[in-house]
C-alpha cells in the first residue's frame, strides 16, 4: 500500500482498498479453467491481423470477453468433440460394437468417435443457415439432426421457389394484403406454399396407397414396429426421409440426409405447413387416412443416445429441439459435449432460455462436459463456428 494510504482510516482501507485475492483462487469456485486468462483484443498493428481467417479471429476473440469469448470456447468444444477416438472397432466385442464410428477409406469401421446431435429451429432453415448444414450433412459431419416442423417443409419449398430478404418493418397488413408472409426481415410468397402443396399431395397419396398395401400384408401384426426406413408404419423420421429421397435436389438439407443415412427427428411434425396439408389430405383420402408413429422415433433417437460412447450437442435456437436432444442424452447420462446458441434467457423458467448448468441439474449434459452457450442470433455466430472448426482445413488432431 502506498505511503498515502497509510494516513487513510482504517474502514476505508479494510471497506474500499483491501487487496486482492489471487485471480487463480477463483478457479476453486467454478469449474471454467479458462478463469485468469488476461484479457486481450486483436493487435491490429500486425499483419496477421488483417483480412483474418475464421479460425484466427475466432481465437483471437476469446480474449475479449462476453460473447466474444464463449464464441472462441465454442469452437474449442466442438474441436474437441470431433476430434475424439476410442477403441479401435476390431478390437470391441460384438456386444460393445455400438455408437459412431469412423468409416476408413476402404469402407470398414475404424476407431469409436462422438456421436454429433445437432437441432435447429424452423427460421433457420428459411434462413442462409441452411447451407452451412447442408455442407455437415454432406460430410457426414453431424449423425443426427432434429428439426421443428418448419425445418422439414421450409427445406423443400426452397427447392420449389426462392425466399427474398424483406425488411422488420414491413407491415403485416400490407403484406397479407399482397399474399406475402414475413419472417423477420424475410418474406416468402403465399404462392410457394401452393407449390409445396402440388408437390406433396401426390406423395402423400403414394405413401397412403403404401400403407394400406402393408396393413392388409401384415393384417393384426401391422401396429408392430418396423425398423426399416423405407417401410411403414410411417413415423416422423421416415416421412421426412421420403420427402428428402423424393425433392433429390443436392441443395436441400433432407435430401443430404436421405442420402447418407443421417436421421432427421421432428416430434411436433404437424405444427406448420406439413401438418395443413396432412389435414387436408384426410378429406381427400377419407375414411382411410396416414398414420405416422412417434413412439418409434422416440426409441430410435434415445437408443442413440444410449448407444453412443461419447455424444456431443450443438443446439441452434430453443424450444423443443433443444429438449429433445437434451432429453435423448438423459438415456445415457448426459452428454459430454455441449454447444448452446440462443438468444433465450433464463428468468422466466423457460426451457427455452434455461442455461446449460440447468440441464447438468437434470443429468442431459455431463458436470464435467465441455459445454458453453452463446448468446447470439444463431446467423452470425453459427456460420463463422463451422468456419473455424469443421471447414478451417486443418487435420484433426486426435485425442483419446
Ligand atoms: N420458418 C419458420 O420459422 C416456421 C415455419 C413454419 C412453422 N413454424 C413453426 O413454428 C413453431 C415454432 O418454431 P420453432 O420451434 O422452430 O422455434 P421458435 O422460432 O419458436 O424459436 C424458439 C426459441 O429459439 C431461439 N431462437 C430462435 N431463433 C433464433 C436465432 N436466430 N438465434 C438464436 N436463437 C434463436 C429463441 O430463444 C426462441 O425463443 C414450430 O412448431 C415450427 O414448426 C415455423
């Protein structure tokens, strides 16, 4: 303490000047060994620093604090996740020969590696964040994905005609008046939901003559669980396969996944345009009518989760892709990575805003998970994440 100090009372010094503890005792409270790293920008002094690539300005950014830092945590988590190998698949017993595995190049299995769960909501796929989950799906860089209904059809329609930026303040009136449907700045014409309706229509009625061919084979045994992808008794996950198999278009998302065998759950299927359009179509078809069964997706995405040797979380936006990812990964005990972004607070008890620390209470992700969340639209972190991980063209440097 300096020499004026010595002349200050002594309840300002013990109230207002009492020294301070070692930052490095702050890691004893929290388990965050990021806690004591010193707090930096970007140089912009050095050359480096100009015109930067996603991965060095991403690094650079976790210095900074805020969301700047959980950004540059992220991308550290998902490193990690992916970049994780076990047991070599040949040297497993039959029995533990489960979860993801790395295919080698001639074809056969390789080490164990995490199984990636990645949810997004609807607006996302209206949204350019589309293609960056284009490109994981073609890359078999996610092993499954889950979707609000809005996610399934927005997919499909892109393939039939184009979305157009509009403006926030674009006056719902005016628009309604002129046929055309805002999201967010956003618009989409009345007319492309015409399209997907001409489009689906004849699918549902294939699938529909589909079904009634296998109950009058299968008679009473018909209600039994069918595995296989391509069969009924439909269930959400296999409708949505159907409509990626038929679009066969490489730009759409359901597509890429019909194509690598990528699961695409959607409990809530019926909340949006798909669900009008299977309404409809039960006057068209009536008495007879499509059954879709959510109890074998449900046993199909949590005997994932269990099956999984490691399983990793990347949920982008809230509500009920969040939890059903997060409710996959209570089968197994919680997951062992977590990447959160959303723009949800915590203070109305929402799932929705819940924090990642809310989950570890109820056993869907780990305590000791590598696990953040980003507070941010989902469009202008998701794309730079992937940018500095998956797309950065580095090999992975595996750890076991
Ligand atoms: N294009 C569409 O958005 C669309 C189209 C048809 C139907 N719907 C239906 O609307 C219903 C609600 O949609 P939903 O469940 O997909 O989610 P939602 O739009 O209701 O969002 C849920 C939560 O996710 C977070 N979130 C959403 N967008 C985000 C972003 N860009 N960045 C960060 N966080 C974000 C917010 O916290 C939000 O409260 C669904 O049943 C869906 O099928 C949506």
């Amino acid at each position: 303490m300096s020499q004026q100090n010595d002349k200050i009372p002594d309840v300002l010094k013990d109230n207002i000047l009492m020294e301070s503890s070692d930052i490095s005792t702050l890691k004893d409270e929290i388990n965050n060994p990021d806690i004591g790293i010193e707090i930096k920008g970007i140089d912009y002094s050095k050359n480096e620093s100009i015109d930067m690539k996603a991965s060095d300005l991403v690094k650079a950014m976790k210095t900074m604090g805020f969301q700047a830092s959980n950004l540059g945590k992220a991308c550290e988590v998902i490193d990690k996740m992916r970049s994780w190998r076990g047991e070599n698949y040949h040297d497993l017993s039959e029995s533990d020969r489960k979860g993801s595995f790395e295919i080698l190049e001639d074809g056969s299995y390789g080490k164990q590696r995490t199984t990636v769960f990645l949810g997004y909501t609807s607006n996302l796929i209206s949204s350019g964040v589309r293609e960056t989950l284009v490109e994981l799906a073609k890359n078999k860089q996610v092993d499954c994905f889950v979707s609000s209904a809005g996610g399934i059809e927005e997919d499909i329609i892109k393939c039939l005609a184009p979305t157009y930026l509009g403006d926030f303040e674009l006056k719902g009136a005016m628009l309604r008046e002129k046929g055309l449907n805002r999201i967010g700045n956003m618009v989409i014409p009345n007319d492309n939901y015409c399209k997907f309706e001409d489009w689906i229509v004849p699918i549902l009625d294939t699938m529909l003559e589909e079904q009634e061919a296998f109950v009058a084979k299968a008679g009473l045994n018909c209600n039994d669980a069918e595995y296989d992808m391509n069969l009924p008794p439909w269930t959400p996950s296999k409708f949505i396969r159907r409509l990626g198999k038929e679009i066969n278009d490489e730009s759409s998302l359901l597509y890429q996944c019909y194509k690598n065998n990528i699961p695409v759950y959607c409990p809530g299927l019926t909340d949006g345009s798909i669900g009008d359009m299977l309404f409809f179509h039960t006057f068209k078809s009536s008495p007879k009518q499509l059954r879709i069964d959510i109890v074998s997706d449900i046993r199909a995405i949590n005997t994932m989760a269990m099956e999984s040797t490691r399983a990793g979380m990347m949920i982008l936006g809230g509500g009920l892709i969040k939890h059903h990812i997060n409710n996959a990964c209570l089968m197994r005990n919680g997951a062992d990575f977590a990447v959160y972004i959303n723009t949800g607070q915590e203070f109305d008890g929402s799932d929705a805003g819940a924090r990642i620390d809310e989950a570890v209470s109820w056993g869907k992700i780990k305590d000791e998970a590598l696990k953040v969340k980003i507070y941010s639209d989902v469009t202008l972190v998701f794309p730079l994440i992937v940018a500095a991980t998956f797309k950065n063209g580095k090999n992975l440097e595996y750890w076991c």
